[in-house]
C-alpha cells in the first residue's frame, strides 16, 4: 500500500512539474502575441505605415478585378466560339 501511495505522489509530483512547463510555455506566448499587437497598433499611428497597407490593399483588388476581367472575357470568347 505505501508503494502504491508513494507511486502515485511520485507521478502527481511528475505531472505538476510538465504542466507547469506548459503553463510557462503559453504564457510565454500570450507575452508575445500582446506585444506584437502592441506594436502592429503603435505601427498603424504612423500616417505613413497606414497609406503603405492601403496602397497594397488597393493594388490587391486591382489586380484580383484584372483576373475576374481576364477570366470574363475568356468566357465570352468561348462563347463567340461555340
């Protein structure tokens, strides 16, 4: 019976120490990603940060608008081909 208890403590003891490994781990993380948005938000106040995402936003649509035309007038050459 003492083995049996003092097996079983040991593995507790065991189990607490590798939680607390991964306590440490996602806190760890969770420091990480709060200073990243810290520093994306303390990014995005600088007037001249927001018109650079901007710019890349709007040439993304631009070029995603130039595929679906690219793509519409394939469809309707094939459809005069028919």
């Amino acid at each position: 019976m003492f083995n049996f208890l003092k097996k079983a403590f040991g593995d507790m003891k065991e189990s607490a120490k590798e939680q607390h490994k991964v306590d440490k781990a996602n806190f760890a993380a969770a420091k990480a990603e709060s200073k990243a948005q810290w520093e994306e938000a303390k990014a995005m106040s600088k007037p001249e940060t927001m018109k650079k995402i901007q710019q890349e936003q709007r040439d993304a649509q631009i070029k995603e608008a130039n595929e679906r035309i690219a793509a519409a007038q394939k469809r309707i050459e094939d459809a005069k081909n028919k």
